[in-house]
C-alpha cells in the first residue's frame, strides 16, 4: 500500500531519510536509510545509516506530519498482531530509535492482506486515519497530538464497506482544510 516515504532532516538541507515497510508484513519491517545530497558529486548517495530495523513486524502502512514546534517530524506506522501505532520522532540530531507507542483502537492481525490499507495525518495534523482492506474492511480515525506523538480516541467506520474477499477500504486522504475524509 505505501510502501516508503521520505523526509528532510530538520536543520539540514542535505540529508533526507527514506523510510520504508516491507510488503504484506515481510519480515524486512520498518526499516530506514540516510541520503546526503552532497554525495556523490552532488548527485547524492546512501550514507553509512543503511537500511536500519525499527521495526518488525509492521502492517504496511506508513505517513510523515510535522511536529508542532514547526522543525521536527513524525513519521507514523502501525504494528502486525496489536493496535499500536508507532511514533518516531526525527530531530536535527536524526531518527529516535525508541518510538511512541500508542495502543489504541482496532488489532492488526489475521491474514497478511489485513496489512493493506492507508495510514494517513490530517493537515492541521490533529487526525490520523487508518484503512484496513481486505476481510472485515474498516476505517478508524483518530486524534494525533502533534507535540508528543501520542494517538487517541478512535472512531470506527465499519459495516459499510464490502466485506469480501479482496476489496473494501483502501485509500484515504483528508480535504486540505482537514475537515473531510475521502475514502476509496
């Protein structure tokens, strides 16, 4: 479904982290690498910071929204087999290892198609969405607060997707003013 995402570094105008999650909860998980710009003649190139685990296992979902101190970041990913909604917070100083953990709302668990489905921050960064395709389509959107990462109080929209095999609730995108969620 999402497959990477990529972010400056705060501070930094020739570092950016490429994060990544492997297909259908493969055992690579949420893993991420450092680019510099300046490499390579300027064309830039991986750094030492290669491939580094964060997690695993993890659904395949990932979403990046600023922090509320408008420098810093948050990327956000979901677990396989629990509810918990991963925060990590990136920082001039580069990407915590140790995550925010909020477990709240539905368990991602059953079959590996149950790992596909958005993960998507509002603008205003006050929402985050999850769509989960497959057996048992939902929808949840919850609060995210933008200072300490933490995911609460979550709101389930289910019943209304196809509930078969191989289709329901896929892509998700708020409106720019955050005020609408569009779901696919």
């Amino acid at each position: 479904t999402q497959s990477a995402i990529i972010t400056p570094k705060p501070n930094n105008p020739s570092i950016y982290y490429i994060f990544t999650v492997d297909a259908e909860i493969g055992t690579d998980g949420l893993r991420f690498s450092e680019i510099d710009l300046s490499l390579n003649g300027g064309n830039g190139d991986i750094t030492s910071i290669k491939n580094v685990l964060l997690k695993t296992p993890v659904a395949e979902k990932i979403s990046a929204i600023s922090h509320a101190n408008g420098t810093d970041l948050w990327v956000v990913a979901h677990g396989w087999n629990s509810n918990d909604f991963l925060s990590y917070k990136i920082t001039e100083t580069g990407v915590s290892m140790t995550p925010i953990v909020s477990s709240v709302g539905s368990t991602h668990e059953g079959s590996t198609s149950n790992s596909i489905g958005y993960l998507k921050m509002s603008p205003s960064g006050e929402k985050i969405a999850n769509a989960k395709w497959s057996n048992n389509s939902f929808v949840e959107v919850l609060d995210f607060d933008d200072t300490t990462g933490l995911v609460s109080n979550p709101i389930l929209i289910n019943n209304i997707f196809f509930n078969g095999s191989a289709t329901g609730a896929y892509g998700i995108e708020f409106s720019p003013d955050s005020n609408l969620l569009y779901v696919s």
